[in-house]
C-alpha cells in the first residue's frame, strides 16, 4: 500500500520566514509532485520531480524552490513566506512503470502565513 | 497547450437522483483521463479513469473523443458521494504529470 506522508498537517509562519514542507513515499517512485490547493482554483503544479537531483517548474513556481536528494523525499522551499502563499500543499508520487499512472498524494500541509 | 474545464464549481442533487459532473479537455493528442475525489478530511484519491473502463462506486465515466469530453456519472447518487471531484488529463508525451480541472463540489442531499 503506498503512503505517501507529509511532514506537517498545519503550519503557521509569519512574514518573511523560510518554510520548509517535506514529503515523504515509500514506493520507490521516480516521480514527485508539489501542489496548492485553493478554493475556485483547483490543484495548481508547482514543481515536480522526475528524479533525484532532478526539478521542473510546474506553471506557478514564483516564490517557491524544491530540493530532492533522495529518491523517497521532496522538498518545498517558500523562500521568503508571503500572505499570498497562504494555502493547502499537499504532495504526490506516481510510478509510470506498468503504465499506470496513478498519482498518490499525501494528505496535505495547511499552511498560514500571518 | 492542453486544458481541462469543469464547467460546475457547485453541483448540488438530492438522494437517489442520476448525477453528472462533466468534464471537458482539449489537447491534440491521445490523452488519458483520470477522475480523481477528495471526500471530507481525507486526502485527494483516484476514483477511475478512462483506459479502464470500469465502475467505481456506481460511477463510470466515457472518454467522447468526439465531444472531448469525459464525464463522470452515476444513476443514483448517495449521500456519501458528496465530495470535491477534479478531472484531470495526461499527455502522451509527459511522464506522470496531471494536468487538473478546477474541481466541482459535490453535495447530495438527503
């Protein structure tokens, strides 16, 4: 059964902070995904990754950088945090062996910024 | 370019009522669609997608490559279907990546 974890459920940060949200699977996926989850707006990519040391920018990756080192674990990095970057992350995996293509995703990381 | 539109940000029924979400793309190639739902305080979740061709929960959903479309339905809606529903598209020519709708809300009366 694939779980895929992320670090936090809910996160406060102030202005100007650096936020650091991880993500975490366990099924040997080559593929990962960050995402914001706004109301109206759906599910918005920000970055991904298709391997280690590997990073795409997703369509809204202004403010935002990612780490991965290790196969299992991806990183989202709010650089300096913004009111605006108030939202839900929420974090997904998918293997493309099989040709399945199910992305699993994490249960999210509610973050404020104040 | 490629985009996928649900038309519905609210879709409201009441119980034992036939429900359609719809779902409609565009993309010049040979996508794959995918309808994914995320019920309350649980994570977002597949539901079905296209190239199986199968019924989850009573609901099926045809690919109209036609139409472009790839709508979700279900005959006789519950109250435990009420939840967010996004549709999403992968390209051909892309390894993993989804390309999401804006999702419509779900709300079955009793």
């Amino acid at each position: 059964d694939v779980k895929v974890t992320q670090s936090s459920r809910y996160l406060v940060k102030r202005t100007g902070e650096k936020v650091f949200l991880e993500c975490v699977q366990d099924m040997d996926h080559e593929n990962m995904f960050w995402y914001r989850q706004d109301p109206g707006l759906g599910l918005r990519l920000i970055y991904f990754s298709y391997d280690v040391k590997m990073k795409e920018k997703g369509d809204i990756p202004e403010g935002y950088s990612v780490s991965r080192e290790k196969k299992e674990r991806f990183s989202l990095i709010l650089e300096s945090a913004s009111t605006n970057q108030t939202s839900m992350y929420l974090c997904a995996s998918v293997s493309t062996w099989g040709g399945l293509n199910e992305q699993f995703f994490g249960p999210g990381t509610r973050l404020t910024v104040l | 370019a490629q985009r996928v539109t649900q038309p519905e940000k609210l879709l409201s029924v009441f119980k034992g009522a036939p429900v359609e979400l719809k779902c409609n793309y565009s993309y010049s190639g040979s996508p794959e669609l995918f309808w994914y739902v995320q019920y309350s305080r649980q994570r977002l979740q597949l539901l079905l997608r296209h190239i199986s061709r199968e019924s989850i929960k009573g609901f099926t959903a045809d690919l109209n490559k036609g139409e472009t479309s790839f709508h979700l339905k279900k005959p006789f809606a519950q109250e435990e279907d009420s939840a967010m529903y996004y549709c999403a598209l992968k390209r051909s020519s892309t390894l993993g990546r989804l390309y999401f709708g804006r999702g419509t809300q779900l709300t079955v009366w009793p």
